[in-house]
DNA sequence: ACTAATTTGTTCGTATGTATG
DNA sequence: ACATACATACGAACAAATTAG
C-alpha cells in the first residue's frame, strides 16, 4: 500500500460517506497535500486514480471536482440516430461542436478508400436523449466526392440531411466494430459522466453507390446504452 | 499539444507501422527519455497515455512492453468460439470453471421463456486466445428441456459438442446486446488485467427449433478482441 | 473589458524503494 | 548477490485555464 493509495482510499471513504457532495469542489491541491503532509505529486496520484476510478474529475484553473439505465439502441445496416431513438420513445438532440476540413489519417483514410493525407470533412459534435449526452461522435467524410457537403453540415444540422444535399439520398453500413474504453477527464466532461466511466466505441463504415461516404466513430455511454444487434431470422 | 503528447503520437506511428512489434520491450525509459531530449517524468507521461489506451504495458522491472493486437470476433447468427478464432489464424481454447445445475434467476428466467426458479444448467469459465485470457463466459441451459447436459459439459467440455449430444444439432442466435463494465477484482484477476479496466459485455440468446436454449453472458477485455458485426449486403 | 489571484497541468531535478532477470 | 528498470516520493518552477474583483 503506497503513500497515495491511502490518501485515495481515505478520500473515497469521505467521498462515499457524502462529506463531499457530487458536484462540489475539493479543496485545492496546495490544501490537500499540506493537510496529508505529503508533496503535490504524490496527491495527484491520489485523484488521478479517482478521476480514473470516475469518482472524481478536475478542470484546469477551475479544481477537482466530486463526480455526480440505458437506451437501446439497434445497429443494423440503415442506422439513423434520430429515427432510433424516437422509436425507443425518447426525444433525440445532437449539439455539433466542429466541421471542418483537414487532410486523412492513416485510419480515415483507410476507411474510406483515399490515400493518407486526402482531404475529409470532420463533423465532431455530442449525441443527446432526452437532452442528456449520450455518445460523443467524430465522422469524416471524402471531401473530394462531397465538396459541399461542410457547408451543408454547418446549416443543416444533420447528417442524413446534409448528405442528401449532396446527393447522397441513400447509404448503408458495411462494416461496424465495437470495442470498449474508459472515458477520459475531457471525454467524461463532455458526456457529464466521471472519467473512467466505461465507454462502446463504435466505428462504422457507410457506403452509398458503393463507394464509401462516411466513418463514423461514436463513443457511447456504457451505463445509458445498450447496442442490440440485429438477427435476420 | 504538449511536450508529452507529441513523444505520444511520435511512439504511436512507430508502433503502428511496426517498428515495435507486439511483445517488444520498448528501449528504458531513461534512453527513451534521453532519445527525446526530456525528462523521464515527461516520458512516462507519454507510455502511461499509450498504456492507457491499451497499446503498451509496463511491468515494473521487467520494461515496457508493446501489446498485443485485439483479436477481430465477428457476431452473427452463428457464432461459434473455436471456429471464430481459427478462422483469425489464432488458437483458440476453453477453462471450465464450474458447472452446475441450480433455480434461474429473473434475468435467466426471462431470456429462456422458463418461469423464475425453474432449474438451469450453469457452465463458466474462461476463453482463451493463443494461451491469453480473452474473455469470460456464463451461459445458462434450460435444465428440463435438458436433463443430460450438466454430465455432458463435464465430459466434453465444448459446448457446442456439449448440446450436440443432447440432441440440439443447431442453433442460432436470436438476441444480441452488448454493453461495456470496468472489470472488478474477481474478473481483473481471472482475466489477467487490471480492475478498472474496460470490459465488453454481450449477452446473447440463442435458439434451436423455435426455442431457447442458451443464454450466454461474455466479458470481453475490451483490449483483447474487438467485436466486429454482419452486414446483409 | 481587463487585471490579478487562484488552481490545475506540465516539466525539470533528485532520491529511494522494489521487482525482475 | 548484483545490476537493471520501473514505482514512488519530495522539491521547485512555470504554463495555462479559470475565476474574482
């Protein structure tokens, strides 16, 4: 047992007794490390293995924070968001954060039948139910067979209907993997879930015509999404 | 971008292009740090992201070293472990832990079409890919539509084999859900990871005749093996 | 709107403990 | 036993983000 795992522990054991409220700040670092007797360092370790642990996030300039059932959601091969959710009966939302125009990574790249470094579109932004995040999403699309297509993601809003200005009025999923992942403090932040909180990440690839027009990469709240996978029968 | 994060995608693109292959040692981190001109501290920042997100691991003493590649584990209507992983050039194997025969509970009970407490075989254990820990597994039986299965299990210790015995020459899977855990203690342990970390669950139900008669859960170590999906093209 | 104080994040330096080979 | 290498810990300073005034 080292040093910063007790000082961890006896945290836990307060935060889990509610000395410290969901919600509330710690106090800071400099004041939890003189009141432990022990060096900044060593406190860090401490909260970060909170933080990691989800009970726990902090916020540059701002402190360290105590950290406050599920959508089924089917993967088939004509997945729509909006769609999907309102036939689960919940109201969907999507808040897009960036669009923006920049050259592939390996991986997009790849996705998407291009050469590293051809230029994609990136639609990042935050999927909502029922107004509360549930996935944040990174799509890319081929720029050069969609050259307007980030003007139209900037006004429409929506994926599906940017597409179908472009005149892509149809496309299907070919490939979709799933993995899984612990959120991160930024990732946690945006999804106003705790870091280390478990996370699905989906990657998706949408073809249209037979070419690919889009890969899509989502990172799902675990606690409020069940992926359910389609069985032709 | 800091100072860390640029080490981070510097060891990132060597490792994806295969300038330290799976189960390398990387060089220590004082040589590493002293390659890029910083401290060790700053270097670590950079291994213990990319540990993080599952591409290295450190032991303490031994070295840091580059982690496997995820096992690709397609989920369709007929899964079946061992050809799954054969057909991915891997070597498959099984540990049965236990098997046994008790009341279902609702969550079992429910998924077979059995009354609660009306009795199921229970087969656990451990999956395994090249001799490494993939996954665990739970999977319930009806016990009365199959009284000899418990005995059989025992013997054969393929499931698959298993229910052939009993009769049930196919199945197929009807329902499949999947979802993300961290990893307690108990599962860290018999899994060779770390609690905290990442799980991916699947529970599947699956069919013979127009009857259930499986329901498995698995743990996937999200770092181990990514689930990729059928697409009806 | 701007400044200053506060707070977390990163980086350097150094030393000691502990597991591995 | 010994050397190597990672883990932990202390100290100091500056950067970056936030917040209070």
């Amino acid at each position: 047992m080292t040093l910063w795992q007790s000082i961890a522990d006896l945290l836990r054991a307060e935060i889990a007794r509610g000395l410290w409220p969901p919600g509330t700040r710690l106090p800071a670092e400099a004041d939890l490390a003189a009141r432990f007797g022990v060096n900044r360092h060593t406190l860090r370790n401490a909260t970060r293995a909170l933080a990691d642990e989800g009970l726990l996030y902090s916020r540059q300039g701002a402190g360290v924070f105590v950290a406050a059932s599920p959508v089924d959601y089917p993967l088939g091969d004509r997945v729509r968001f909006h769609r999907n959710i309102e036939l689960a009966g919940k109201v969907p939302g999507r808040a897009l954060d960036a669009v923006m125009t920049r050259p592939s990574d390996a991986a997009e790249a790849l996705a998407l039948g291009l050469a590293t470094g051809e230029r994609v579109h990136v639609a990042e932004g935050v999927s909502l139910v029922d107004f509360r995040p549930v996935a944040l999403f990174r799509t890319v699309f081929p720029a050069d067979a969609l050259p307007d297509l980030a003007r139209h993601l900037r006004d429409i809003q929506s994926i599906t209907a940017a597409l179908a200005a472009c005149g892509i009025a149809d496309y299907r999923r070919v490939s979709t993997r799933v993995t899984a992942r612990v959120a991160d403090a930024a990732q946690a932040a945006r999804l106003q879930i705790d870091a280390g909180d478990p996370l699905l990440r989906t990657e998706a690839i949408s073809e249209a015509g037979g070419r690919p027009v889009e890969r899509g990469l989502t990172w799902w709240v675990a606690e409020r999404v069940t992926l359910t996978l389609p069985h032709v029968s």
